[in-house]
C-alpha cells in the first residue's frame, strides 16, 4: 500500500530553488580560522578570488545554465549566520580551545553577508570572481566551488531514469563502504572529511560523512565542514591555507620582504593560534626553498601539511629536516590532504607508521568518487580540478608556485621574479586529477 | 511510480524501541531554570515526585503495557545533555540576558542523568515515583508525563488502517489550523506553546509548533520546549511553577514561617533572575490569601501567572491589587497559561485589552486536541488530567491548596493546617478538564 504525503510533494515541487549552500557554517572550518586572522589583522586588504577550472576539457558554462548559477550566488548572499550558529562557534571547544573566536570577531560575523560576484562568460567557460576586502571576500570560496560542483552534478543526472538513479547512488555506497572496510585495516588511522569544495552535493556528503561516523567510529577524528561538525556532533577539522602567503608575498615591498613573507605569516599565526593549529603549509613557493630558509623556531610548529609533492617523498623530507633541527619526529605531525584516497592512504600509512604522527584528510575521493557507478561512463560525474583562489592583492598578481608547476597560478613576469626569489629547487611536474 | 528506501524500512522495522524522550532539553524551560535555583540553594532537600492521573476513569495500566513503560523510562535514563545542547544553553540569550545558566551549573548538567524511578500497578493505575534529592528528582516531571501521554496516544491507535491515520491527522491538522486563523484576529497577540508535559506526541508537538511559527509569525513568542526553541530559533519561555512554595511550605518548621513560605520563595528566586523572569505563581495556597499577605515589593514584580481561576476573575482581582498598591496595570504582564483554548484566549484578550499587557501558553488545547477527530469517537484520544507533583519533602507531606479545591494535593491532615494558616477566601470548586 502506498500513501503519499501529498503536502510535502506539491511543496517539493513547487520550489522556487533547491538551494545548494543553506548556511554560512557550510564551509571549511580553516575559512574561519583564517578570516579571524585576516579581519584583526588585515582589514585594509583588498583582493580578487576567481574561479579557475583546470579541467579546460569540460566546458562548464555549456553544462551550467547561467541563470542557475545566478539564483544559487544570489540565494548565497541572502544567507546570515543564524543565532544557533553562533551561539555554537562562540561557545565550542576546537582542538580542546574554548573561545577560539572573539566576542568581536563573532559579533562581526552576526552582521555578516557573502559580498557581491562578477560573473562572465568566456569561451565556454565561467569568468567568476569576488573583489573587495579581503575579509569580506574570502568566504566566497568554498560556496562558490560547492556551487558549480553540484550543478554540474545536477545536470549531469537531470534526464536519467529513476531506477537509473537508484542504482547509480547503490554503486556509489557501495564503493564507499568498501574503502571503509579497507581503512578499518589500519589500526591508529587518523581521517577527517576534507571533501566540502569539490564534493558531488551536499546531501551526498552528509551520507559519506555519518557513514564514515559509523563505520570508522574512532579513526575519524572529524571534518573540515563546520555545519556537518555541528549537526554531527564532529570535531571541527582544519588550520590554514594558501591564500595567507599569497596575501603576505603579494604585499610584500621588495624581494627581501617577499622572501620573507611565509615566515611572517607564520608569526602571525602562532601569535593568534596555538597547539594543533600550529601546522606549516609549506609548498606555497616550494617546499625544499621554505626549508631551506626556515627559522629554527618553524621546527617546534607541531606539524606540515604538505600539499603538492607525492606523500611519502614529502613526509621523507620534512622529516629529514627535523632531524636535521634536532627535533625528533616521533612528537611531530604530518598531514596529508593532497588528492589522497585509500591506496595513498595506506601506503603513506605503513610507510612511516612509527617513525611520526599521521592524519589524513579525505577530499574529492571520499565526497566525489562516482568511478564504475554511472551506467554512461565516468566522464559526466569525474570530478573536476576546480579551485578559487586569490588573483589579485591591492593590484597586484598574486602568485602561487606549487611544489608541482602544473599547480601554479599568476602572471608570468610574477611568477618569474618568485622563481628567482625562492629557486626551483625540488619542484616536480605531476599530473593534477583534482 | 514507487521505489522503496529499503535500507531506511528495514532500519525502521528492526527499531528495538521507538524512543518517546530523545533528549534531556525535550523539557519545560521553567524545569531548567528552577533547576539552577534548587542546585545552588537546595542540594540538601530530599523529595519525592509522584504521578497522578486526575482522570481516575482511565485505567492507564490497562491502556499500557508496563514493559513498554519501562523500556521508555529506561531509554531516558540513557540520554545525557550533548555537548550542542550544552553550547546552546551557556550561549543563548534568555529574555535578552546572556550567561542566564552558570559555568558550573552547566558543568553539573554534563555529569547529569535521571534517577531511577519506582512503578507499581495499583488498583488498574501505574504509581511511578521518583525519590531522592531535589536537584535530581525534579527533571522525571516532563519526560515521565510526555512518556505516559505518548504510550497511551500510541495504544490508541495501533489497530487503526492507514487511511484512517491519515484521515485522523489531517482532521487535526484542519482542527489547529482553523485555530490559528481566529487568533489572526487578535492583533497584538503574544502566545507561546505550553504543550510539552500533556501532548499527542513528540512529532505532533513539533508539527503544531511549527505550524505556529508560519502561521502567527510575530505572534507566536516562543516555545515552553527547550529542545524545539532550539531547533526552530524560537525563544524559550517559562519562569517558575508550584514546585518551589511546595517545598518552601514543607520544610517551614512552623506555622508562621509556613505563612512567609510563598514570599520566601520570591526573594530566592529575585535575587537569582531578574527581568522579565519576575512573574509571580500566586494560587499555590490561594490567590486571595496570597495577595492579602504579600509585602509591598511583590507589586513590583513585572507579572502573575494565574493558574487556577477563571482568567478573567483571576486578572480582574490581580489588577485591583496593583491598583491599590498604586502601580499601573499598564506596565504589568498577566500571562494566562490554565487550560486556555482560543475561545478563552481570544475573550480574555478583548476583556483586557489596553487595560494591561497579556501573553498566553497554550498547552493540552494546542498539541494534544483531538476533538472531532477520531472516527471511533474523541474517547481513546482525549487527553487526561495527569501531572507530576512533588508529593513529599524531607519526609514531610507536601501540599498544594489551588485556588481550586479539585486541584488540592496532599494529606489531609496537613491541607486542614494550611487552610488554617492560609484561609480559604476565594477558592472556587471548577472542574478540571486537563
């Protein structure tokens, strides 16, 4: 016997929008650790983020309908932090902190709104980006990547059947839940959800994330999403990103300054921040060239995130280097976030399992992994190499390096003069897949 | 078409238990903050609370099985307050004042859970008590009678078909709704739910509260219910109930300071709360005898909450009070909440109107009316007369006198030394629907 609820179907399909971003807490918890930074800090800075697709082989702006695109930005800007919200970053523990945000920083997020978008179509492609204050624009990123993520999802699957569908989400769990199984063979895995920017939707990363609840129980230490961490009773997972040296390097006056630069961000940082938030990103121009220049206080950080080399080739060199500090790396951190999945996972894991502390975070191949489900083959949901990163800071180019030249971005006059500042020492060309 | 969620039917249809009570903030607001009150004054005091079914012609233990009963009561005593719920009680603002709940109050409410109960079955009747001190007693209260309501709602309408579900709870739905365009009417109309302790259910209670918060918008205040405040962004609204003069009145170790006891009660609970929170419960030993004998700074508490006359006679000799103590009603709040529907609720409103200002609960007549409803006749459903009263106090008996005698509780021989010490001017025989 069947009933149907008949007011929630005409009300679900009388939806003037399904919106993708519901809450400004649906964004990675580093976004706010950064933006704490960034408004005591940085007021007076001016920047442009845009949206850049390096997959140019999927032209987003023939799969996306411009005017979708404008409804789910625009219902974005009519999001405020609601009360719970608030009354939930204010009185949280992070990493065992209490008050980790300010009353005034709070505050100041209560009067909070996503600030407006420029948006153009060029040759088959989206030209989107957000100029102004750094601190009101920074939080653009992540709803900006969820958005053009999930409707390039919706419209990859508005015309199938519905038992298409069915089975091609079976699949998809199905293919989780194997990996679960997989990770349950390490012992002292250390995981959280980083999988908020590139996921396939929403919905879909809530499921991956309570299953991974369920079925990693301890192992998942928690998620960068901050909503999720709320709703889910989850720690909140994240420190800090590449737009902070790309701020502090495009600001910089002079070569001196700028080779100095991730260092005074890191200054910064541990002025502001302590204990586990004190983990180095150190690829921004180039692993081997930050190493080489780092002050001797950067060894008593607790930990890395390296993010553009291969794991095990990275984990070897920072901890060479702490040797070489005389730090033992037994009391150290790495984190590993770039593209990993459950093979990189696992080796990088029995590769230094006793040498140094691990945790992972689990991107686009936890929330986006859509291999072997689709009955049309795997190019509608493969997940696309999207990033929004920061272009422009007070005029000026701001420039990334990357421990792998694929994953620069800037003017090339910029990125040239980098080069001769930091060196090219160490940066290897690897194939980016997201 | 129809595709099943197979995994959520099979989750559903090997639920061990369908729990009735899933959080400790699924309570009364006014619970917490008398809580607060007995932690920090009254650890040492010891009582029993005791239910009662006023509606002696439903054999409950007949209605409802005893193992059900335990499994339920049993679940609750596993619910601890979630770090969430936590946050949001030391976080939000109550009647506009923060930090309403203190850091060490909070840090109590975290080691919390309820006590264990005693249940026997008497004479076709449950005798389910809880006993021990104050502080850890005086929680069972909601969940207990939103437990036994619940089972009883549930046992009523196991055997029903699926349509005549259906049926039953769109005649509700149309039933409250009707509700809500007649209160549309009363254009500065302040209400809040009242309807935790004596609702349908959970989920209707939460239907009905939200159907509130569309429908009345501005109207609606708030929520009795912490839990459903929360959920929604409403305010939780409550301040104080018999329970305290109850126990001041039993521990008063003679028949002067018995007389003191209700005003005792007020100057603990003013130098505690302040505000809006200063609401005076006047009818534990008579309303008339209350405000013959109260000192002159009771008339400058900002409201009464009339509790057992007739709304309308109630105001009317509150109202004459505070004129001859030379305030102006105008500046007071008299907020009705016994057994009020919109026939009462919009009459004593148009009665007075402009003369002073008015907030309504609405409790039993808003989440548990099922009048009119039920194919097989308003029986099985219509709510009982059930409360949960303290009973005894460090040994003694306690009592309530109410401004109505059918509401009178405790032994008799002690009800005889009240009315002694009290008087009986102005009780009134009513009888008590819920």
């Amino acid at each position: 016997m069947t009933v149907t609820d008949l007011a929630t179907r005409t009300y679900n399909h009388s939806f003037r929008l399904d919106p993708i971003v519901r809450s400004l807490l649906d964004t990675d918890f580093y976004k706010l650790l950064m933006l704490q930074l960034i408004w005591s800090r940085h007021a007076n800075t001016n920047v442009t983020f845009s949206l850049i697709n390096r997959t140019r082989t999927v032209r987003l702006a023939e799969v996306i309908d411009e005017a979708e695109l404008r409804e789910q930005l625009d219902h974005a800007r009519t999001l405020r932090f609601t009360k719970k919200e608030l009354i939930w970053l204010a009185g949280n523990t992070f990493y065992g902190v209490e008050r980790m945000f300010r009353p005034d920083f709070i505050a100041w997020l209560a009067r909070y709104r996503l600030p407006d978008y420029e948006l153009r179509r060029v040759d088959g492609q989206f030209e989107l980006s957000f100029t102004g204050p750094w601190m009101d624009v920074t939080l653009w990123e992540i709803p900006a990547l969820a958005i053009v993520n999930e409707l390039r999802s919706r419209a990859a699957l508005r015309h199938r059947g519905r038992f298409a569908l069915d089975v091609l989400y079976a699949r998809a769990k199905a293919r989780l839940w194997s990996k679960v199984e997989r990770l349950r063979d390490l012992p002292e895995l250390a995981l959280s959800d980083f999988g908020t920017r590139r996921r396939h939707g929403f919905l879909w990363q809530r499921w991956c994330v309570e299953a991974l609840k369920e079925g990693l129980g301890e192992r998942l230490i928690g998620t960068s999403n901050v909503l999720l961490a709320m709703d889910a009773d989850l720690e909140a997972i994240g420190t800090n990103a590449h737009e902070l040296p790309m701020v502090a390097a495009a600001e910089a006056a002079d070569d001196a300054a700028l080779a100095h630069a991730p260092y005074r961000v890191l200054e910064e940082w541990q002025r502001d921040y302590a204990g586990n938030l004190l983990i180095v990103l150190p690829d921004t121009y180039g692993t081997a060239a930050f190493l080489r220049d780092a002050p001797d206080w950067v060894a008593d950080w607790t930990g890395f995130r390296p993010d553009s080399l291969p794991p095990i080739e990275a984990g070897e060199q920072i901890i060479r280097w702490w040797q070489d500090k005389g730090r033992d790396p037994r009391g150290k951190l790495l984190i590993f976030s770039d593209g990993m999945d459950v093979d990189s996972i696992a080796a990088t894991y029995r590769h230094f399992d006793g040498r140094v502390r691990m945790s992972f975070g689990w991107g686009t191949n936890l929330t986006n992994d859509f291999r072997g489900c689709d009955p049309e083959g795997d190019a509608p949901l493969a997940p696309l190499s999207l990033v929004c990163k920061v272009t422009r800071v007070n005029g000026r180019s701001a420039v990334k390096l990357s421990d792998n030249p694929a994953k620069a971005t800037g003017d090339p006059a910029e990125i040239a003069r980098y080069l001769r500042v930091f060196g090219e020492a160490g940066r290897v060309d690897q194939t980016v897949r997201v």
